[in-house]
C-alpha cells in the first residue's frame, strides 16, 4: 500500500513540504553531506523543519555520506513530542545545553552551526527578558569564540547561521516599507520589545565583526514573520490563535484593532532560505527571508483563515474583538512590515512560492492534528 494512504491530513503536509525543502535546498544538502550541523534552538518552531529536513534527506539519498545532526537546547519551553519521536534517528543527536554556556566538549567538531537559540514569541521573551538578551548576546559570543579556536586549531567552521529578526528595523517609516536590508531601523532601546530588538542589534553587530577581524564565516538570516507547521497551537502568535480559535469552533479573537499589515511567509519556504543562507551567505551578509506580498492586514488574515476553516471543517464562526490581557501586547507593534528580498533572491537562489491561502490552508491541516502542545 502506498504509505501516503496511511498518514494523517497533517502528517501529509510534514512529508511534503520535508519533500520541498529537501528539493529546493539540495545543493544546499549535498554541501552538507557527510558533515556535522548542530543546531541551537532546535527544539523551537523553526527546529521542526531545520531539524527533521536533513534527516528527511538523508534517507531519501541513503547512498550519499549522511548529514549529522546535534541539537542543542535548553528546553525552556519543553521538550517538545516530535524531538522525542526522532530520537532513534542515529544520525540525531540531543543535547540539553544552554547556549549561554561553553559549547559541551564531547559535541565533537563542527562544519555548519545555526544558532536559533532564542524565545521568538513577544508574550515569552517578555516573560524571559534577561535570558532572550543572554542568548542572543552571551550565547553568540561563545560560538564565535568557538569558531576562532577551531580556526586556530586548523579545523575551521564551514558555515555558521545567526537568525536576528525583521525587528531589528522596529516601525519602519512609510518610505522605508516594503523594507530592504540597507534601512537602519527606527527602534526603542527600552519598550517591551527592546530585550529582542536590541540583542538581536547588538547580535548582527558581533557578528559582522568577527567576519571582519577573524574570517568567521558566520551569516545572517532576517526573518520576517513565519508561520506553518511547528509552531505550537499555544505559542502566542496570531496564526496558532487563530488556528485554536477556528479547531474549537470558537468565534476567532482579535486582540488588536487589526489594522496592523504584514506579509507571511510559510515555514518550508522560509526553511529552504535558511539552509541558502548557511552555506551559500557571504560572510558578514545579512539577508531578509520573508515574501514580499500580499501585504495584508490582521483583520484580512483572519478572514482568510475563517472561509478556509468553513471549507475545511465546516466552521462557522466570526471575528469578535477584545481587549488583551496583557497591556504590552501591542505596544511598539510595528504597524506595517513587509521586506524586499531582492538579496537573498539574486545571491542566494531564494524563491518562496507558497501562497498565503496555501499556506494557511496546510497550517489549518497540521493543526488539526497537532491541537495538543506543551507548554513549558
Ligand atoms: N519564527 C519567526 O517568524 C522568527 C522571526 C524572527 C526571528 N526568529 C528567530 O529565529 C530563531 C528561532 O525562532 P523560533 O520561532 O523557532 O523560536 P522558538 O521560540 O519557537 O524556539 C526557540 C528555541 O530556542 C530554545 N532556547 C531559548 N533560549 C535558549 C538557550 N539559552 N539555550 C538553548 N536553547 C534555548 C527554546 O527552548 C526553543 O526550543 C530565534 O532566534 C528567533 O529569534 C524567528
């Protein structure tokens, strides 16, 4: 029998989209072949496909020397059940690490490192201040010091990913949306938001620097607003919400005025990006990795997400607005963010092609059979 009849609707979104990447990276993967990836932060949202999309390739080229891969985390918020479920992979290693800590010296040495060791979603890293700065500052620092040892010892680093964030441009004015990676940014060093912005600043300025004077091949990824499968249900952001609100059958609930316009990327082909940047990245380069269009407000994405749940699952709620509890969720929320991704497409080969109905449509899917999530 064929085992794609076997699998659920969302365990069919993970296969194909683990197909896409490993297609549209697979230079990237044969770069990669035979060496050793750590990943930090691999038990986050983007460590779902970061993590399962080189093993995914590895047994879809068993003949080929396979890519080795160490996660590193501290588990902040839990040990999530699909790491635990990969853990027979003998090509995966899991380490509980934080990374604000010398990297663990059995790890062996590293080609490529990609450090994502950080709280992404503002109701956590509000909650983590302290450490979300740590981890993006103090973590940094040890894997670029780690990298200049092992240069000196003749055993150097191929490629080492920072993701900083489309934050760092804060609330872009009007004539700088859509955005490239030249903007310097318009940022508050001391809102709620500023333990992120800022580290992530002071982050890109670490490594541009150690590019320079040391030769670390270390590159920069800009997110902008991903979303899909591996994001926790409960993690906060504006899709999952929706995704719970429309799973329950409950009216969706908007907590801003929904005004606020962004772009959305989907995550494999945010994904496929990221594994560009890693190896093909100029050192020192920061590239943005989102899509360009539709802009769109809060209130259409919820829109969207709605008449796609009634087509899915029949679901025949409204949008109703309400006051959030926490009284910073808004405040220093950019109102417009849309990138140009003219760099990383031109450099690096970077072509997202999923569309924001296709998107939301395979999240919707994943949810429905991912509706649990443990919250550390
Ligand atoms: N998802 C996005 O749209 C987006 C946007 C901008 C930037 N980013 C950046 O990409 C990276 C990954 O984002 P994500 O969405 O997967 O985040 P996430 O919050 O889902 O996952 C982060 C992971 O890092 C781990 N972690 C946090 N602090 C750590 C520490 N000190 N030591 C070891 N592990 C630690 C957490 O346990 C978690 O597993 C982050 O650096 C984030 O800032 C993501």
């Amino acid at each position: 029998m064929n085992p794609s009849m076997t699998m659920s609707p969302a365990e069919q979104i993970v296969q194909e989209d683990l197909d896409s990447i490993a297609h549209d990276a697979g230079d990237e993967f044969t770069a990669l072949s035979g060496r050793h990836l750590v990943v930090a932060g691999g038990a986050g949202f983007l460590g779902y496909y970061l993590v399962q999309a080189p093993l995914h390739w590895n047994r879809r080229n068993p003949a080929r020397p396979p890519i080795r891969v160490s996660v590193l985390d501290n588990f902040i918020r839990g040990v999530p059940a699909w790491l635990t479920a990969l853990a027979v992979d003998e090509n995966l290693r899991l380490v509980r690490h934080d990374i604000t800590n010398p990297l663990p010296a059995d790890l062996g040495d590293i080609d490529y490192f990609v450090h994502g060791a950080s709280i992404a979603s503002p109701i956590y890293y509000r909650r983590y201040p302290i450490e979300t700065m740590d981890a993006n500052v103090n973590g940094l620092r040890l894997i670029l010091d780690y990298c200049v040892t092992q240069k000196s010892a003749g055993r150097p680093v191929s490629g080492v990913l920072f993701y900083s964030s489309s934050e760092i441009y804060g609330d872009p004015t009007p004539e700088n949306i859509p955005t490239p990676e030249t903007y310097r940014g318009n940022v508050s060093c001391t809102g709620p938001r500023a333990c992120y912005d800022e580290s992530k600043r002071y982050g890109e300025t670490l490594c541009v620097n150690f590019a320079k004077q040391h030769g670390v091949p270390i590159k920069v990824a800009r997110p902008f607003n991903n979303y899909g499968p591996g994001l926790k249900i409960t993690d906060g952001r504006v899709i999952p919400d929706f995704a719970r609100n429309i799973l329950d059958g409950a009216d969706i609930i908007m907590l801003s005025d929904g005004s606020a316009q962004r772009t959305f990327c989907y995550v494999a082909d945010a994904v496929t990006g990221y594994f560009k940047v890693l190896v093909r990245g100029g050192a020192g380069e920061a590239y943005n990795i989102g899509v360009e269009t539709p802009e769109i407000s809060v209130n259409e994405l919820a829109a969207r997400a709605a008449a796609l749940g009634k087509e899915l699952f029949g679901y025949a709620g409204k949008v109703v607005r309400k006051e959030s509890a926490d009284k910073d969720y808004v405040v220093d929320n950019p109102y417009r963010r849309c990138p140009i991704i003219i760099k990383a497409r031109s450099e690096l080969g970077y072509a997202p092609a999923v569309t924001i109905d296709e998107g939301l449509r395979r999240s919707l899917l994943w949810y429905s059979g991912n509706r649990e999530a443990s919250e550390a």
